[in-house]
C-alpha cells in the first residue's frame, strides 16, 4: 500500500487514471486519511477541493456535516459533489442547504439535491412543501419532484393546489405524486 502523502499526490496529479486508483486505498486507511482530506477541501484549487470531497464521500469515517458548506462552493462541479455525496450520506441536517441548492444555477446541483433530499425522506417534506408554496419556479418543480418520491401523505394539500396552475411541469409532477400515494384519478379543473 502507498503512503498517504504518495496517495495525496495521486489524487491532486490532474490524472483522473491515478486519481481514481488512489480513491479507495485513501477510503482504506480510514481515519488516518481525514485530517489530509480535510485540508484537500480547503484548497483555493476546484479540482482539488472536489477530489477531498469524492473521497470523504465515500469513506465511512466521514460526516455528512462536512460535505454541506460545500454545496455554496463557486465551482459547480464542487457542488455536485457535495449534492452526491449527501445522496450518498444522507443527513437531515443538510435539509435546509440541500433545499436551497433547489435554487442553483446548475441544473446537475438541483437534480443531485433532490435526490439527496429524497434521501432524507418524511424528515424533509416540510421544507419541501414550503418550496413548493413560494419559491421560484424551477425550485418548485424540483420540490414536487421529490415530493413525488418521497410519498408522503402531507404533500396531497400542496400538490392537489398545483393541479389548477398552468404549468405543465408542475402539473406532471404533482400528478406523479398523487399517482405515487394511490391517487390515481383524472384531476379536472374547474370551469
């Protein structure tokens, strides 16, 4: 097995090949690796920051509460990690942070965040249903993505108001989850 510095060196290399070979012998060396991946994470360098994050993401010994500040990173692709990663250990305290990433100007953020959200499952639906009363569109069509998923029985209220707007997105996705929950009937809009 390498050393941990030669496995740093590896995964900050620009190689992708010697990076990804590194990522499960830094997993393995447990919590000897995660004070080294936690500088990582704070390097002025994306590609650097997002190389400690794949890893802690991933490793065990890690805590989702070190992935969350990094879904505020400037680098997109940092925040996809983060997103991933808090799929990958979900936490309901990422909930009002993942929520919030609803928002992001990166289409691959919302869809990683709502699959993180739906993750954490009933413990987010609150938050989900206040995004879906009075967020921006593309936040709200994410909400109900999830919403759809988790299968909540609290969500019906919102989504049954959804099915008289006039977004078709909206609309899909409130049905799903009206589908979802047993629902299935043909929702009419009143004349």
């Amino acid at each position: 097995m390498s050393s941990l510095q030669d496995l740093l060196s590896d995964l900050t290399s620009g190689s992708e090949t010697r990076a990804e070979k590194a990522v499960p012998e830094l997993i393995d060396l447990d919590q000897e690796a995660i004070p080294a991946l936690l500088a990582l994470t704070r390097s002025s360098e994306a590609d650097h920051r997002w190389w400690g994050l794949r890893v802690l993401a991933q490793s065990p010994h890690s805590q989702a509460e070190w992935l969350v500040p990094f879904l505020n990173d400037p680098a997109r692709e940092v925040r996809q990690c983060a997103a991933l990663g808090l799929a990958i250990k979900p936490d309901e305290s990422a909930t009002q942070t993942l929520v919030k990433a609803l928002n992001d100007e990166d289409s691959m953020v919302n869809s990683l965040a709502v699959n993180a959200l739906v993750k954490i499952g009933n413990a987010a639906v609150p938050s989900l249903i206040e995004v879906v009363k009075s967020a921006p569109q593309a936040a709200r069509i994410h909400a109900l993505r999830a919403l759809a998923e988790i299968r909540d029985h609290r969500a019906i209220p919102v989504m049954m108001k959804v099915m008289e707007e006039d977004s078709a997105l909206l609309q899909h996705w409130a049905k799903e989850g009206l589908d979802r929950l047993g629902l299935d009937m043909v929702y009419i809009k009143p004349v």
